[in-house]
C-alpha cells in the first residue's frame, strides 16, 4: 500500500532510474518528476517509470508552462499533463513562477517583472491552467541573478500572485537563501511574510558559492549547512510539508542521497507529518 503521507521525497531523474529501481520500500515517501521529462516515454524509462510508481506515489513539478509568458498558454500540452496526472494519480502538482518560451523555448527560468500589470497577467495565466487542470497548483520561487524590472519586492510580487491568482505555493528553501545573499535581505524575514496557509510543498537543493555576495542554483551539489537551518526555520513557520530533495546532475551514490532525505525526516520529526 502506497503511504498516506507524503513527507520526505527525492526527484526522479533518469540518470537515477537504476539505483531508484533497486531502492529499498519505504527509503523515500515519494518521488517528484517533470511531467514533460515522462509524458508519452516508452521503452526501458517508461517500464521504469511504470515500475516506481506502483511502489512510490508521485508528484509532479513542471518546467515548461511558461506562466509568465506572452504567448497563449499550450493548451495541447495541459491536456497532456492533465491526463498524465490522473494517470499516475498525482495528488502535487507544481510549475515555476517564471517563463521559458519567447519566440520558441528558452531552456531557462527567467524572472517575472515584479509589477501589478504582471501580477494581474501571470495571475490569469494561473486560473486558466488550473481551470484546464481541474485542480489546484502550486507555484515555486525561483532563483534569479538579475530582475527586468522592481516595482515592488520580491516578497510583495509572490504574495500579490497567490493572492489574485487563488494558488498554493511551492516553497523552494534553497532559492530563497540563494536570493537573499545575492540581492540582500534576510531570508527568515522574507519566509515570516510569506502566507502559511498557501505553502504546500517545499524543495532543498545544493548551490555554489561563487562569492560571499554570489550563490549559483546548481542543483549539482549537498545541500549547504545555512540551507539546513533555514528548512528547519521554514518548518516551524510553516508546518512539515513534503519536501524533495532536488539533484539534477553530479549524481552521488544513492546512498548518500538517503542520506539528504533522511536529514530532512529528522528535521520534519520535530514538527510532525505532513497531511497530504
């Protein structure tokens, strides 16, 4: 029987799909995979994908939505993902708060303007795909190094979004600790003026350290000692929510992976379960 409780979960990249194959029941509560990295796979991948998701519930964390774009939304696409979600019976699913496609596909998350005029336009964005879902989404925090355009903070934007867009948040702990070193504030006061009621998930993740004033997203490292302490801050602030540890490249033994995952089931053992 699949856990009731989603707490502790690890991304399932195919670089990974042997080790997560071999993966002993119960290592993780779940897996967290980018429905369009799945979608209409066959052969080996879509067997192996097959074969975890009858021992692993999955949840899913988009990269191409393009929330904050200008062209319309592909709607092709949302039926697919929404047939993907059912399929895999999806209870998280999750995109960026960005855009990655112009005049074609960007292959990169690049920052919203954080103004009212696009507040009102990414909100919209968000109803309709939730409307072409029949569901509810979650939307993440990204890491950026430079901002088109400051009309309000950070802070401010992401609140004026999940407010007029009536969606959850997707709490990336790493890409908030990244930005506060590499625009200046401090990050436990970023997360206290974050809404509790609308955090449903969150990510931890590996960075580089280019300077004291420089923090690279790399997802291709362990986890940071000061990321540690911010999870275990956004924890008590929030609730334990269940949480993935991201790693795209550099892969490391599985083993040490578990041991990530279970550093983030002790810091969650002080705050309880997650109820999803």
């Amino acid at each position: 029987m699949l856990p009731a409780m989603l707490n502790t979960g690890l991304g399932l990249r195919r670089g990974l799909m042997p080790e997560l194959l071999a993966m002993a029941p119960g290592a993780v509560d779940f897996l967290e995979c980018a429905p369009e990295n799945w979608i209409a796979v066959g052969g080996a991948y879509g067997k192996g994908l097959a074969q975890l998701a009858e021992r692993f519930p999955i949840t899913c964390h988009g990269l191409s939505l393009s929330l904050g774009g200008s062209a319309p939304l592909d709607l092709r696409f949302l039926d697919q993902t929404r047939q993907f979600l059912d399929r895999y019976q999806v209870r998280l699913y999750s995109e960026h708060l960005s855009y990655c496609s112009d005049d074609g596909h960007l292959y990169d998350l690049m920052p919203i303007p954080f103004t009212d005029e696009a507040v009102r336009h990414v909100s919209a964005r968000i109803r309709q795909a939730q409307a072409h879902l029949e569901r509810r989404i979650a939307v993440e925090n990204i890491s950026y190094y430079a901002a088109p355009y400051q009309a309000m903070s950070e802070l401010e934007f992401i609140r004026a979004v999940l407010e007029e867009a009536d969606c959850d948040l997707l709490l990336d702990v790493n890409n908030v600790f990244v930005n506060a070193c590499n625009h200046g504030y401090d990050a436990q006061q970023f997360l206290e003026g974050l809404p509790q009621a609308r955090v449903t998930g969150m990510h931890v993740a590996g960075h580089y350290d280019e300077a004291p004033d420089l923090k690279v997203d790399t997802h291709g490292a362990p986890v940071k000692e000061d990321v540690w302490a911010l999870y275990a801050f956004a924890c008590a602030r929030f609730g334990v929510q269940p949480t993935v540890l991201e790693r795209d490249f550099n892969y490391p033994p599985l083993a040490q992976l578990l041991e990530e995952t279970a550093r983030i089931r002790n810091v969650q053992s002080a705050w309880g379960s997650a109820k999803v």
